[in-house]
C-alpha cells in the first residue's frame, strides 16, 4: 500500500518510539487510580465522577498523541518537554483519589501544566493546526485549573464546564491542518489499551492481596485473566491492520475527523469499560462465592459491556468488522447480572467469559460463511 502523502512543512512519524511508550506507561497510572476510586466507592456519583475525570483526562493525552504523531520527540527540546508532560500525569494521578477533596489543586496545577507543554510545542511546529485550538485548550485548562482551588458544587461545575469546551473545541475547524500517519496513530492507541487491559490484571492480584490461596481464589483469578484475553482478542485478533487499513482509505480530507471520532470519542467507552472491569472484579475476588451487590454486579458486567459498546463505536465510525455482534454482546454482558445477585462473583465471571467467548465464535464464522 503506498503511503499516504505527507504536505510540505508536516513530519511522518511511522513507529511509536520507546520514550512515547514510556510516556503511556505513566498515563495509565491515572486508570490505575481511576480504578482505584471507582473500586472504593461503587455509586453513582462516584461512577460519574470518574467519568468525568476520564473525558478531562483522555482529551490531553490523545492531545499528545496527534502532538507526537505531528513531531516526533526526536530532539533534546522535545525530549525534555515530553518528560515535563510526564510529571504534569504523574501530579494528576497522586491527586486523583482526593481530586474532589483536598487534592483538587494538585489536579489542576498538574493538568494545567500538561496543557500549556502540549499546546506550546504544538504552536512553534504546527502553527496553522492550533492557531484556534491553543486558546480553547487554555480555558480549559484555566477551568480545571481554577476548579481545582474552589470547593464543589462549584468544582464540578467548572470541570463539566471545561469537559464542553474540549469537546466543542475541534468542530470548530475542519481538522483538515493535521497530518494524520495512519500506522503511528493505531499503533499508539492500540498499546494503550493493551497496557490498561494489563493493569485489569494487575487488579485481580491486588484484590487477592492478603487472602488465603485457595482453589477458589485461584479458578477467580483465571477467569479475571481469561475475561480480559478475551477482550483483547475483541480490540486486537484477527484483524490488527484493519483499522489502519481504514484511515489510510479515508480521503485527507476527512482523515482528521474519523480518527477524532474513532480513537477520541470511541476509546472513552473502551477505557471506561476496563476500569469498571477491574474494579468489578477487584471487589469480587475476596467473595467470590457470595452473593455479591447490585453495585458490584452492575459494574462487573457494565465494565464489559461498555467495553464492547465502545468497540463497537470504534469499528462502525471505521466500516470494519461486524459491530453489531458486538452491540448485542454488550447486552449479553448485562443480562448476567442477576447471575451475581442469585448465585455469586464466580458464576457471573464464568457466565461473562462465555458470552465475549460466543461473540468471538459467532464473529468467526460469519466471517467465514462470507
């Protein structure tokens, strides 16, 4: 396939370098911690919260992915920026459990400084992109920023505030100024969610910590594991090229746009969707022959069936695969919440694994019957 062409003045970035995995690496302490909080604490305000920490948190670090997908972090300037957008990450992640508390300034001082290094790297090498952009992302970050010091209601007035802003901000130009390298952006997305689906199993031990090893523990914890095999096989098996296949089909003009749509918006459910996982099964693990509560097996089977809603999002704004296996799967998932309430954490674990299971079975032979 021949490469897509580049313009003049833009750069082509083809692989994912070791510095921008790296940088990943620090992000997904913040699912990390999202997990953690959502796990503390399964309400609905609590869920919301978390959601509305994602959207804010999501929309800078996929800013840094078209950053890097524009200008390599290939010089000592941008090395150097790169690492302080780390710390600006790490900063946000230590506050995130108290991000509605005593932390609240943390977050904002952390995100407003992950903003100002994205949107003034992005300036001095693609003026034309960010000529409108920069200013919406300063007062969103300015809204985070000064939420952060000021006590709720009015905190979470300010940060839905700044959550609309980001959203509106990039229809209000064409996106036709960025040069989108097909196989950098699957590529870095496609590692995020293979590094967050590792921190769900990551989880599973650290709901185990401290119990007693037992056969039960042990058959919880391999379907915790299986489960999320399973989900990787959704996002990645059989057809990894697929989706970077799909960009490069997409004219330039609206290449922009798609993967705004695909790898912005749709990977928020698919994130979402692993931190419900994780933290359903967090909570299930040390009773795992309980009954279990309504909370916990709606977040269990909600974490997996956000997830397939979300691929299933992913792949209809692309035109690839079959979505609607997945959609109805992800109404399965939901369906097994009773299995929880009325028997117990194992039964709905095992009930899950079989329906991403059936998905990936019904999918393989539609493809086949072709």
């Amino acid at each position: 396939m021949t490469a897509p062409e580049v313009p003049a003045g833009r750069e082509s970035v083809v692989r994912v370098s070791t510095l921008e995995l790296f940088f990943d690496l620090v992000f997904v302490f913040t699912i990390t911690q999202l997990t953690a909080v959502l796990a503390h604490d399964l309400t609905v305000g609590t869920t919301l919260q978390v959601l509305l920490l994602l959207l804010i948190i999501w929309w800078m670090y996929d800013g840094f992915a078209w950053m890097t997908n524009t200008a390599a972090p290939t010089d000592p300037v941008r090395r150097g920026l790169l690492l302080l957008g780390m710390a600006g990450f790490l900063l946000i992640a230590l506050a995130l459990p108290d991000a509605f508390g005593a932390a609240g300034w943390a977050f904002g001082v952390g995100y407003f400084l992950v903003n100002a290094i994205h949107s003034g790297l992005l300036l001095r090498v693609a003026p034309a992109a960010m000529r409108l952009l920069a200013p919406l992302n300063l007062v969103s970050a300015s809204l985070v920023l000064v939420g952060g010091f000021v006590p709720d209601p009015w905190r979470a007035v300010l940060w839905i505030a700044a959550a609309l802003v980001m959203t509106a901000s990039p229809y209000l130009h064409r996106l036709t100024e960025w040069n989108i390298s097909s196989a950098h952006f699957v590529e870095r997305h496609g590692l995020i969610v293979i590094i967050a689906l590792g921190e769900s199993i990551v989880a599973i031990g650290v709901g185990a910590g401290g119990l007693e090893l037992t056969a039960t523990l042990i058959f919880v914890a391999f379907l915790g594991l299986v489960l999320s095999f399973l989900l990787w096989w959704v996002y990645f098996g059989g057809d990894d090229s697929a989706a970077e296949e799909a960009l490069d089909r997409t004219p330039v003009a609206r290449r922009g746009r798609a993967a705004l749509h695909a790898f912005g918006w749709a990977h928020v459910p698919l994130l979402l969707g692993v931190i419900g996982l994780a933290a359903g099964v967090k909570k299930a693990i040390g009773h795992a022959t309980d009954h279990i509560s309504v909370a916990q097996a709606l977040v269990l089977s909600g974490g997996v069936a956000v997830f397939l809603l979300g691929d299933a999002l992913f792949r209809r704004i692309l035109r690839i695969g079959t979505p609607w296996f997945r959609f109805f799967a992800g109404i399965g998932a939901l369906l097994t919440v009773p299995l929880g309430l009325w028997l117990n954490a194992v039964a709905q674990l095992a009930a899950l694994v079989v329906v991403v299971a059936a998905l990936l079975l019904a999918e393989r032979r539609a493809a086949q019957s072709r």
